[in-house]
C-alpha cells in the first residue's frame, strides 16, 4: 500500500499554496491562481516551478524562489500540517491486517523525514522515496524502488494518491490506482485516469479492501 503525502495523509495543501505565492510574489513573477498552483502538488519543487513558470531560466532567480518557498514553508510547518480524519485509524488498521506501508512524495527527503518526526512516524512505514533521491513524478522510477525494497510485483501493490501525477506514475508502473477526492485536484480531472476507485476517506478504502480501521489513541 504506497501513500502519497500532501493532500493524501495530510492536509497540507493550503501552506503549498501560501508559500508558492509567497516565492513568486517575492521574486516578482506573476500571480497564480490557486487552482493552478494545485495542479502542480505532487512534483518535486523544481518541476513544479518550471512548469508554472516555463519562462523562467534564470539559475540564480530559480534557486531564490526554492529557497524562498522553503523558508516560507518551513515557518508555517513549525506545527506540522495535521493528518486528515480518519487516516491514523486507517493505516493502523491495514498494518494490522498485515499490509506493508510506504510513502512515494514530491517532497525532499529532509522534508519528509522533518514531517515524518513531528509525528512521531520516523519508522512507521516500511519504506519512502522522496523526489530528490529519485525521479520526480509521473516518472515510475519510486514505485519501481519500493516494489524492489518490498519484493512484490505491481499486481501486489496499489498506489493512492490525490493528484494526476500519483495515477500516472501508478499507470506506468503497471500499478493499480486509488484517487482520493479531498486533495489538490477534483474528483472530475482524477477520474480521467482511470484509479480503481475514489474516495472521500480512508475509511472507504479500508471498506472496499475488506479492512477494519484500528482504534488510535489521541496523540499516538
């Protein structure tokens, strides 16, 4: 069971927003609606700005705006984004019925591990790829190492996600989808790609794989 983060386990969506606009605001490029600041979530940062920003080549304007989106994300992550409802009984509930867990995200591996701690996760899941030690989604390059790390097939596994770039990647990794309708992208544009199912909680995905969700204690 491979999760993708932002917008699927945690709701985190509004500071990627936020610290976009920010970034651009400061390096004096043009505004972006929030929509399409959305329809990049998923990417690693630097795909993400030069597909919003395909003009800009400026290596020294490109690094200010990661540094800038950095700095600010990290200011508003000093409490960590929240996990939505539902999905710590959700995960408890398939490594209980004796699922494998891992992560596949756009983020860096410092940011993954920086949020992985500030929920006390560090050696939750079994294994995490993360965009800067990897290919950058839709590239299928972290399925691929997650499948080898956990030696199973693609029909062994499924990828759930809440962006178009977690069901491309799953697609061309031979990979079963779940799209999950609260994140960065509608149900409408997921539906395009063909997931398996789409859900409006985790809760609905423990129904349909026969899971029942476990009981977690407040703060664990």
């Amino acid at each position: 069971m491979i999760f993708d983060w932002d917008g699927t386990l945690v709701d985190s969506i509004g500071r990627i927003v936020e610290s976009m606009r920010v970034a651009a605001g400061a390096c004096d490029l043009a505004p972006l609606g929030d929509e399409t600041i959305k329809g990049i979530i998923g990417l690693g940062l630097p795909e993400a700005i030069r597909t919003l920003y395909p003009d800009l080549h400026d290596v020294r304007l490109l690094d200010r705006f990661r540094r800038l989106y950095s700095e600010h994300y990290l200011t508003l992550e000093r409490e960590p984004s929240p996990l939505y409802a539902g999905v710590a009984e959700a995960l408890e509930g398939f490594r209980a019925a004796g699922y494998r867990l891992a992560v596949a995200t756009g983020k860096t591996r410092q940011g993954l591990d920086r949020v992985l701690a500030g929920h006390g996760w560090q050696e939750y899941f079994d294994v995490s790829r993360c965009a800067d030690e990897t290919a950058s989604k839709p590239d299928p390059r972290m399925l691929h190492e997650i499948l080898a790390h956990c030696r199973v097939s693609p029909r062994q596994a499924l990828m759930v996600g809440d962006s178009s770039f977690d069901l491309q990647m799953a697609r061309h990794a031979g990979m079963g989808s779940v799209a999950v309708s609260y994140g960065a992208q509608s149900p409408e544009a997921l539906r395009l790609h063909e997931p398996r199912l789409i859900i409006d909680d985790l809760g609905e995905l423990c129904a349909w794989l026969g899971v029942r969700p476990a009981q977690v204690v407040a703060g664990g």
